[in-house]
C-alpha cells in the first residue's frame, strides 16, 4: 500500500490549476485533483472517497499556493 505521504506528493506535483486569481486556481486544483484521486483510490489500497478528498485537498492547494507563471491550464471553463 502507497503511504499517505508519498501519496499527497506525488498527486500534488501532477496536478495543476486553471486561471488567474488564487480562488480560481484552487478551485479548479480541487477539481482536478478529486478527479485523480478518485481514480488513484481505486487502484490502491484506499477508497475511492478517501483518494477524491486527498485529491481534492492536494490540487486545491497547488492551485493556490502556484501563481500562472509556475503551472497555468489556461482560463477556467466558468469565465
């Protein structure tokens, strides 16, 4: 089984993030990342709720602590 910590890193640095300001950033991150997690907790050892919340939790906070110049996906859907 792939412990929490390596988990949380490896899904953090393979997320990215959407848009200009920190709040859309991080919340397309959490989408992102509930996604992929959510795929990755149905392939190892964890749920499928427990891989969409650490997911949601490591793209979210990708999304806002990166700025556009780091990691950028271009404008969110939304706007």
């Amino acid at each position: 089984m792939i412990r929490l910590p390596i988990l949380m890193t490896a899904m953090a640095l393979a997320l990215s993030a959407c848009g200009s300001s920190t709040g859309d950033r991080g919340l397309s991150g959490a989408g992102i990342g509930a996604g992929a997690g959510a795929v990755v907790g149905a392939v190892t050892g964890l749920t499928i709720v427990e891989g969409a919340l650490i997911g949601a939790a490591a793209g979210g906070l990708t999304g806002a602590l990166t700025d556009e110049d780091t990691i950028d996906l271009g404008d969110p859907f939304w706007k």
